[in-house]
C-alpha cells in the first residue's frame, strides 16, 4: 500500500522526504522491521522511540513517524502530534477496517475479566461458533496461541491480528480492555459492539493516581460504543450492585442498549439477577431471573464472585442473540480460566489452591469462597507487585490476616523495588488491625514451601496473586516462575 494512501486521511504536521513509496508492514518495535516497513517512534515506559531509529532504517523502514523531526532523517519522517493515534488509524487502514467486519465484546473492570473470556469461550465452542479471545492469559485464535505480553496489546498488534481472524472466518472477538490500554490510546478507533463492566477496586492508582480517574478510563469504553459505522445495536452490559457500575447505568452519555446484572436488584434497564443463591464446597446453585426468561441455575464453580462473572456471560449470550434456553444448557458445562481457584493435584488430606487475586477485593472474594469449603484452616501466601499502587498493600494485608488463620507475607513480582520494602508497606496492614497471625518469607519458592509443611488436615492452602503467570520479574529480568508448578513439586516430592 501506498505511504500517501495511508497517511492522506491523517493530521500531520509536516512530511520530510517522498510519500510515494510502497508499505509492507508497520511496526513499533525496531527488532521487527523489515524492508519496506513503517517504523512509530513511541516514548516507553523505559525507552524512548527515537533512540532506535537508526536500527530500524538499517533493517529496511522507508518511513519514520514521528512527534518530531529528526534531523538527518535517511528515509522518509513524518511528524505527527500524537503518534499512538496515529498508528492505530494508520493500522485500520492498513489492514482494511478489520474491527468493521466482527463483533467485538469488551470487557473491562478490577476483576473478573479473564474468567469472563473464558467462560464465553467455552460457551461458544460448545456451540461450534468461533470466537477469538485477546487477554491476559493468551492471545487465541484458529489455530494460533500467543502468550500474552500485555493484558490488551498494541493497536498494530490488534488490527493484525483482527485481520487474520477476518480470514479465517471468525465473526467474534472477546477482549479484555485494561485502563491502561483506553488511557495510552491502545485501542483507540476500534469499534466496539459490546462492553461489559465488572467492578471497580482500588488497583493501579500509581497510574491513574485516584479512583475518580480510574474510573473515567473504564468509562471511556462505554462512550465510545456511539461510534457506530456497523449500523448494529450495541450493548452496555453492567455490574448494578458496584457503585460505580451504577453510575455508567445512569449516564446519559452511553449511547447504547443497557443490560444490568445483579444478586440483589432489578433496574429500569433490561436485567438478569441471581435469587436463591446457594453456594457450596464444589458448585453453586441459583434462580436466575431476566428480562430474557427466568430459570434455575447449577454451574461446577464456587463462590460469589463466579455468579458475577456467570451473570455477565449470560448476558453477553443473550447480546450476540444466542436463544436463552440453550444458554441455560451450556452455562452448566461452562469451564473458568487457569489460575482461578485452581486446586493443585495431590494426595494430600488438605487443599492447595492457586489463585490470581492481586487486589484486596480479590483476595477477599476468594477466601470469602474458601471459607464455603469449611476448611480446618486457611493459610495464605501473597506479595505485592513492585512498581505499582503501594496503597492497596496494607489493604490486601488486613484481608488476609482478618479472613486467614496463618498468612505469609513474601514477594511477588517487585520489579525495581527491594521486596523487603515491599513487605515493610503489607506488614503496616497487619499491624494497623493488631494482628501478628503471619510471618515475612521473601523467597516465594520458600513461602510456598513452608506454608504446605505448615499444612495439616481438612486445611487450605491459598497461593495468590500471580495465578496463572509462569514468571516472576526481579528487576528488569523475568525469570522462570510457576505457583502451580511448585506448589505441585513440593505436594508430590517423595
């Protein structure tokens, strides 16, 4: 494609150089040029993208886009006011409008989002409909499987991946959409059909400083859905019991079809609510009642906050026109998301469990769920990601040792921060409450270790924060790191 063709229809602020040159990829990242390719020079958290336009002209690119000029420039430099809003509509034309040509589910929230993927991927094979899955977790779709580097991917990476989709014949998509990614412009020009809120916790304040703001980037997502070049209905699925999942059904802003979901209350919007609910060691069981139908519901999941995430499936169903009685079918054989209170194999009389919480209204959903397995004992591990919100550390910290009978506090992912400090901010938790029930182990291998030789019968182990994450990052180094891999290692060991 011609350089001019993709740029003619975008702001620029000036064009050094020729723009009747041919495009045969586009890239952020200078390893990934190749000849003929367009190079974005976006600003990192670490890097700067400027630094490396050198390598990426040597690797063949013909055209730098650019915040500014850069002088001595060997290849064509455009200079752009906002270059990540840039990339993404250069990346929709490029790949001809993929987002145009499938529907698309967005979910968004504190929690629950990649158990929502999951469960609606699950409900969608059972029904041989494709459906292509951007997460946490994985990147899936047809035949491909890309471990995810980030919860929601650059724009480049979606549109390509939105257009490969479009060739295999795929018609749906489910994305979880982090605030990071709505505020940085990841996914900004993408039309959304269907966006799903979850809740909202306090999490990633060391980014958006304040809920209030958190808030407004979740909201974005939901303001967007009036870009409606599909002519299609869209749908605002939504939390009713969050206070602030209240507030988007009352905005006047959201331009779309409101669905609420609840275990409490109806609304004036179309609904489904759980009644009835019954929660026990290995399902549970409620009265679902919709604008849609009402029937009884037994799903093989525990725990309140998995009604939640099965309400929302539900109503995503009944968005893409999936006929409630076959819905209702499937949500019995609805499978959840690897290192969601997933239990650890073994021939133990007591219970490991690996769970991914990572915020303190995480972390108290899933022992809320524990303590309905009626255990002897709860004992917990948790640590704190580096680099992030240091507010919700004493937070998570009175959780555990108020909901726990033994907690060990120890690292997580620290990043560029010392654990030791890390654990210094959780411990002041326990001690603003006066509780001395937990010990600090900074190696995590050996916390695990010492919480399951702590471990007598009919006792349960929790291993949160890091779930299904098979690194840990020290630093800037990512190493090797599976909760599930060694809490299994050291239940087996001879």
């Amino acid at each position: 494609m011609i350089l001019n063709n993709l740029i003619s229809n975008i702001d620029i602020k000036n064009i050094y150089g020729n723009t009747d040159v041919d495009v045969k990829g586009l890239s952020y990242d200078s390893r990934t040029i190749d000849k003929g390719f367009i190079f974005f020079a976006l600003n990192g958290v670490h890097n700067n993208g400027l630094d490396f336009v050198s390598q990426a002209i040597s690797k063949g690119a013909i055209c730098i886009i650019s915040k500014q000029k850069i002088v001595g420039c060997l290849c064509t430099n455009v200079v752009v006011e906002n270059v990540i809003e840039t990339m993404s509509k250069v990346s929709a034309i490029f790949y001809d409008y993929p987002d145009k040509k499938i529907t698309i589910i967005g979910v968004t929230g504190t929690n629950g989002k990649t158990s929502i993927t999951y469960m609606t991927e699950s409900i969608f094979k059972n029904l041989n409909i494709d459906i292509g899955v951007i997460g946490t977790i994985s990147y899936r779709y047809a035949n491909v499987f890309i471990e995810a580097p980030n919860t929601t991917p650059q724009s480049i990476d979606l549109y390509k991946m939105m257009a490969e989709m479009v060739k295999s014949n795929i018609k749906y998509l489910i994305m979880e959409v982090s605030s990071h990614s709505i505020v940085l412009g990841r996914i900004y020009g993408i039309e959304f059909d269907i966006a799903v809120f979850t809740n909202l916790t306090q999490d990633h304040l060391d980014f958006h400083k304040n809920m209030n703001n958190y808030f407004n980037a979740k909201k974005m997502l939901f303001t967007s859905l009036f870009n409606n070049l599909k002519r299609n209905k869209k749908f605002a699925i939504i939390n009713a019991d969050d206070f602030y999942g209240k507030q988007l059904l009352e905005d006047t802003q959201i331009n779309a079809i409101k669905i609420s979901y609840s275990i409490s209350c109806k609304t004036n919007h179309l609904f489904c609510i759980a009644k009835n609910i019954i929660l026990n060691s290995n399902n549970s069981s409620f009265e679902l009642e919709s604008t849609f139908g009402t029937s009884d519901v037994c799903v093989s999941h525990i725990g309140l906050h998995n009604i939640y995430n099965i309400l929302a499936v539900f109503c995503i169903c009944v968005a893409v026109g999936i006929k409630f009685e076959t819905i209702i079918k499937q949500l019995k054989n609805i499978t959840g998301a690897p290192g969601r209170l997933e239990i650890i194999k073994s021939k133990k009389d007591f219970s490991v469990i690996v769970d991914y919480a990572h915020t303190d209204d995480a972390l108290k959903n899933v022992l809320s769920a524990i303590k309905n397995l009626n255990p002897s004992r709860i004992i917990t591990v948790f640590g704190c990601g580096g680099n992030r919100d240091k507010t919700k550390r004493p937070k998570m910290a009175k959780v555990a040792c108020n909901m726990s009978d033994f907690v060990f506090i120890t690292s997580d992912n620290p990043r560029e921060e010392a654990p030791i400090e890390i654990a210094k901010d959780i411990e002041n938790g326990a001690r603003e409450i006066n509780k001395s029930n937990y010990k600090v182990v900074i190696d995590r291998k050996q916390a695990i270790q010492e919480a399951i030789s702590k471990a007598k019968t009919n006792d349960v182990v929790l291993i949160a924060g890091k779930g299904h994450e098979n690194y840990q990052i020290l630093g800037r180094e990512k190493i090797h790191f599976d909760d599930r891999e060694i809490a299994f290692n050291i239940l087996n060991k001879n």
